[in-house]
C-alpha cells in the first residue's frame, strides 16, 4: 500500500494501529445527514457489518451520533471521523527528492508558503506522493486543517466518551476506498475525477493510477438545487425537497431547473478540468459521481452533455462484501452517500 494512504489522515495525532479483535467505524457527520459503516476483515476480504444513516436536520450532533452508535454490533473501539470545508486545504507540490523525515523537518519552517493560515492556526502535515518522478524531483502532499475545526471535533467525540485519535479529511476519503477497493485496470496518461455532491458543498478530487492527485471544494450543493425548485414552482423547501427526488408529473419542468442549477457546479469543474489538463497534460477520461446529491434522476447525461465525459453513478458499497441485514433495497437508495464513511473505515486495515 502506498505510504501516502497509510498515514494520510494522520496528522492531528499518531495513530498506532493495532492487531486487536474488532470492527472499525467511520462516521462522516454531514450537514444534512450523518453516515456510519462498521467494517470488519476476514484475511484479504472487508465485510461491511452495518451501515446507517440518520437525517441532521439541524440537531446537535451529539443526539445524532448516539442514534447511529446505536446500529453496532459490538462497542466502538475504533473510530474514524473527519472534518471539511473552507477550514481545510490540499496542496501538491514539486520538491527536491529527500527522505519523509526530512521533508517534514523542512515542511515545519516552510509551511506557510503553501497555506494562507498563520502556522499557530493550523495543523499541517506533508507525505511523498511519487518519488519516481523524472530528474531529482518528487511530488508531496501537503495538508492543512484549522485547529480549531480539529479540536472541535475531537472535543464532540471526546465527551460522548468515544476515541478521538483520528481526525481525516473528506476530500480524500472517497479516493481512500477507490485506493484500496478498486481492481479496475488504469488507462495510462488519463486521470479520473470523482465528484462526491452533498447538502452544501461539492468535493472534486482526480485520481491518477488510483491515487490521489488533485483537491477542490466547490462551495455548492444540492440545496442550491432545492432553492431553485422551491422559487420555480412556488413550493416549500420541504416540498421542494420531495419534488427533487420524486418529480413525478413534473418531470420535464423540474430537469430543466436541475440542470440550470448544476450549471454553476459544472462550469467549476470544468474550470479544474483545464487546470489539471494543462498542468498535467492528462485528460479527465471519466466522472464518478457519488453523494447524496448523486441520486438525482439524469444527473449523468446533464454532465456528460456539457462537460462530454463518461460519467456514471460511484456507489462504494458495489465494491465491497455486505452482511446479510444490508438489503439491496438500502444499498440502491443510500449506497453512493457512505463514500467518506467506508473511506474513513478502511484506515484501519491500511
């Protein structure tokens, strides 16, 4: 496994992994809703033992976290939560080729060359993405979270009495489980982008030989969408809501306003598409949306008509083994949210 994904999310505290009986769980606390997998190994295999979903709905998260520690089968030992937003960064940056232990030396004084946070503000780590690279040069990965968001975090977990060692970022959970769970063969010199729509923001990250090789928030999401429809139609948001999943009569009035509504999303991606072609000189040669905003009827062919790239439906759970309680029926209706959850799970085994 490549060192970058076994001590990504690492950089709030070290992680000492155990070879102790019991499942890990990554909970990915969403502004809409909160996502939980319980995931258990049996040699090369994972098996997810349980997977929930509770609505947020502007709760306090703590009512929230015990609904879905509710679903275990066995007390939490292991757990893995993660933050996101405009508190976080991701940078790729060409360096000089040294050892980790001397990049991270020299990361600490440099540091605030790559993020716009006084140092005292953040925390930071850096990880050697590919050091095969041509000439003397390697490519690294550096992070940044605000300390605040971290310690807010470990703070919520702590006072429900659950181990806060491990502290992620969303935007590179969903390529953890592509990583690791993916036995696709790779087109050489293309890339793939995996676009996870939630409630409020959009995670853009592209893959390069399944790894990890560009971040980008999109600060839009799919209650844009539901504002569009509710001003359109004259309807609540909750009714609004409704008519976003279920058109029905509706159908054709309601995919022109989805699609008007993408439109910003889209042309944000397209924008990150030409960065990355031309700093790269790889082309994007497919989309894989996932997310909750991912279960819009025709999302697919509104992307590939404007963007004119493959794209289909990630549903993370396709890729894995499920015990029997998890219906088909969950998996079609909830499978494509649980990417950061099951990305987030996965860690332990790495």
């Amino acid at each position: 496994m490549h060192p970058l994904l076994t001590s990504y999310f690492s950089f709030v505290r070290n992680l000492i992994y155990k070879q102790e009986e019991g499942c890990s769980v990554g909970i990915d606390l969403g502004t809409n809703e909160c996502k939980l997998i319980e995931l258990a190994k049996n040699g090369e295999d994972y098996l997810v033992v349980n997977a929930a979903v509770v609505p947020t709905a502007g709760e306090d998260l703590k009512p929230i976290i015990k609904k879905l520690l509710e679903h275990l089968s066995m007390p939490c030992k292991f757990l893995y939560a993660s933050i996101s937003g405009k508190g976080t960064l991701v940078r790729y940056i060409n360096m000089p080729k040294m050892t980790l232990k001397d990049l991270k030396n020299s990361f600490n004084i440099e540091a605030d060359k790559y993020f716009p946070f006084p140092q005292d503000q953040i925390y930071t780590d850096c990880f050697i993405l590919n050091d095969s690279q041509k000439g003397n040069q390697m490519n690294v990965m550096a992070v940044a979270a605000k300390r605040e968001l971290v310690d807010q975090r470990i703070k919520l977990l702590s006072e429900l009495e659950l181990p806060a060692d491990f502290i992620g970022i969303n935007a590179v959970a969903n390529a953890n489980v592509f990583h690791m769970l993916n036995k696709s063969p790779v087109e050489e010199n293309k890339a793939i982008a995996v676009l996870n729509l939630g409630q409020s923001l959009s995670s853009l990250t592209i893959l390069e030989e399944n790894l990890p090789k560009f971040n980008r928030d999109i600060f839009i999401g799919s209650i844009e969408i539901t504002k569009r429809i509710s001003n359109a139609l004259g309807v609540s948001l909750e009714e609004a809501e409704i008519l976003k999943q279920n058109p029905g009569e509706r159908k054709e009035q309601i995919s022109s306003v989805v699609e008007s509504a993408l439109m910003n999303i889209i042309q944000e991606i397209r924008l990150s598409f030409d960065y990355f072609s031309t700093e790269k000189n790889k082309e994007i040669s497919a989309i894989l949306l996932t997310g909750g905003g991912a279960k819009l009827e025709n999302i697919c062919p509104i992307f590939e008509r404007n963007l004119e790239i493959k794209t289909s439906i990630w549903n993370p759970l396709s890729l894995i083994k499920k015990s029997p309680g998890i219906t088909d029926d969950f998996i079609s209706q909830n499978g494509c949210k649980f990417g950061v959850a099951l990305g987030l799970a996965l860690y332990h085994y790495d």
